[in-house]
C-alpha cells in the first residue's frame, strides 16, 4: 500500500510542476508536457514491480502504435 501512496504522489508532483511550468512559460510547459515523461515514468514502475519483461515490451508496442495515430492532433 505505501508503495503505491509512493507512485501516486511522484506520478502527481510531476503533473503539477509541468502545469506550474505551463503557467509561467507556454513554450516552455508545451515542451516539457510533449516529452515521453509518463512513459518512462510507467516503464520504470514496472520494471521496479518486477512486472514480466513481454508485457513491459507489449506497452512500448502498443505506446508506439497510439503515438502514430495521436500525431494528426
């Protein structure tokens, strides 16, 4: 359970400093908000949780693919 709390709350301190960083600089948070942060972020959480490697390679595939059709927006 305190694992989780962990998760929870660095997840959140970083969605509220890009949103900080938005209000302040609109390239700037556009920039930080555009990088791969809650990818690397999952990714981390679940190789720390011991979660087997084909899934974690199965999320990278299925990120990629969404990734394509999210680029038209």
């Amino acid at each position: 359970m305190f694992f989780i709390l962990v998760k929870v709350f660095v997840t959140a301190t970083i969605i509220v400093m890009v949103s900080e960083i938005a209000k302040i600089n609109d390239k700037i948070g556009g920039l930080v908000a555009a990088m791969p942060l809650t990818t690397f972020l999952i990714l981390f959480w679940m190789y720390y949780e011991d979660v087997p490697k084909n899934k974690i390679s199965a999320h990278i595939n299925y990120t990629l693919l969404y990734l394509i059709a999210t680029f038209p927006m």
